[in-house]
C-alpha cells in the first residue's frame, strides 16, 4: 500500500481523536484540507498540510500530555510520530517526483533538440504551370538547410513521387505525423482540378500547413484551407527574410547574411521574371 493510500485511512483517525480534545476551526480544517488533497492526489497539498498538523501537535503536544482529561494519550503521541514519518517520507517522494521531471524535460528538450535539427518534412502542393517559380524556391529551401530527404516536390524526379506510383497513395502513406504542406497558391493552382483533389487530400490528415502567395496570384483564398493564416508573398524581401528565420530556427543551419542576399537576389529575380 503506498504512502498516499495509508495516509488516507490515518487521516480520518486524526480528525476524529483531534475532534475529540478541540473544536478549534484551524486545525479542524486543516485536517479536513488535508483529506480533500489526498483524494486529489495533490502532493504538494497534502504536505503542506501535513506540516500545519505536525506544528499544530508540536505546540499542543505538551498540553494534551498534561491534560487529566484527555483518556486517550497513547493514541494522540501515536498520530503525533506518525505524521512527522508521513511528512518526511511524503517530503522525499515529492523531491524524487521533481527529480524525475527535470530528467524527463531534459529528455523531451534532448528530443526536441533532435527534432529541431532534422526538422520535418515539406510536401510542396503546387501546379505544374508554376513550377518554374516552384523549383527555384526549392533551391532556396536547401540554401537554408533544408535536406533533400525531407522535401517533396513532384516536379522534380530528385524530389519527386516513386515511379510507377498513384500520387495520392503516395501521399497518403508518406503525409503523417511531423509533416508540413507548403500551399503555393495561384491562379493556375485553382484552376487545377489536380491541385484542389491534393489539398483535399492533404487536409483529411490534418496537417500544419504554410501559405506561399505567387505573384500571379489574383484571387482570393478558399478551399478547406484557412483563409485566416498569414501567408508569405514570394514577391516580398520581408516575408523572405521571415522564411529564413523560420527555416533556420526549425532546421537548426544558418547561412551568412551575405550568401543569403546573394540567394534571394536571384531568387526574387526568377519571381519578377515569372510575374
């Protein structure tokens, strides 16, 4: 039987034998806070009371001993030493408890960590009229970090969907946990049946997603998308900017400021030319 467990029946022993000598409300709820803490399994609660009872019996203790009335002594210096053992073995449990969860964050920041350096893999949904523009910003993904492996982009064979294979197989046993959309939306990405019966697809598994606005884009978005997240327009130097913190922060890589200017000049010049 665990401390918690014994402690329950023991406490309901003290109410009644302290009941017994005194009416008076503190400790009375004190012992009534203590219960309610052990049925809530609230550690910190029950020794927190647990220390009241054990300083209320510290000072009453010589009166209750001196005290002709009180008949049953023994049973009153049995629940004294009794709680000075469940405070100190309750104490030691809750400082393991809290030994534990600093090994257990330390593993999930380790995780984490892990997590963060491989990142997570990108499923690029695009239309095949846009992949001129779709395959530069690729590049630009992997000059910022991003592994080949972790990439899915159907417009490259290096990226792509396996020979031989229904893209939507495909997707549906490669799309799962720890995997982003890229959404690279046009004009000619909705007026594809293709691209929409992808989204559709994309959406039944519940995936985070980011919004990436072409400049052809003229229209407004809908879908099963949220409509309400931010995008990044390709066309914008800051929204750039804001796409290597991110990409660096998630794949743990950063490149020199000097590189990446060099790099989104070009960019930004194949999407002024794609416009």
């Amino acid at each position: 039987m665990n401390e918690l467990k014994k402690l329950s029946y023991d406490a309901r022993v003290y109410k009644d034998l302290i009941k017994d000598y005194t009416s008076d409300p503190y400790i009375t709820q004190t012992i009534d806070n203590l219960i309610k803490c052990i049925d809530k399994n609230d550690l910190q609660g029950v020794i927190l009371f647990l220390e009241r009872l054990k300083n209320w019996y510290d000072v009453n203790m010589i009166r209750i001993r001196a005290n002709d009335y009180v008949l049953n002594l023994d049973s009153h210096i049995l629940a004294f030493n009794q709680i000075r053992e469940y405070y100190s073995s309750i104490s030691e449990i809750e400082v393991q408890d809290e030994k534990n969860k600093k090994v257990d964050y330390a593993s999930v920041s380790e995780s984490q960590s892990e997590k963060s350096t491989n990142g997570y893999k990108i499923f690029i949904s695009h239309s095949s009229k846009d992949e001129p523009i779709c395959t530069a910003f690729v590049h630009l993904l992997e000059v910022l970090g991003v592994p080949e492996t972790n990439i899915l982009y159907s417009s490259s064979e290096r990226f792509g969907i396996p020979a031989d294979m229904n893209i939507f197989d495909y997707l549906r046993s490669s799309i799962v946990e720890n995997f982003i959309v890229y959404y690279m939306l046009s004009d000619n990405y909705y007026e594809s049946v293709y691209c929409l019966n992808e989204m559709g697809a994309v959406w039944v598994n519940q995936n985070d997603f980011s919004i990436y606005l072409l400049p052809n884009m003229s229209k407004s978005i809908v879908g099963v998308i949220d409509s309400n997240k931010k995008g990044y327009r390709l066309d914008n130097a800051i929204n750039l900017n804001q796409l290597r913190e991110k990409i660096s922060r998630d794949f743990n890589n950063n490149i020199s400021n000097n590189k990446w200017d060099e790099e989104k000049e070009k960019f930004l010049k194949i999407v002024y030319e794609f416009a």
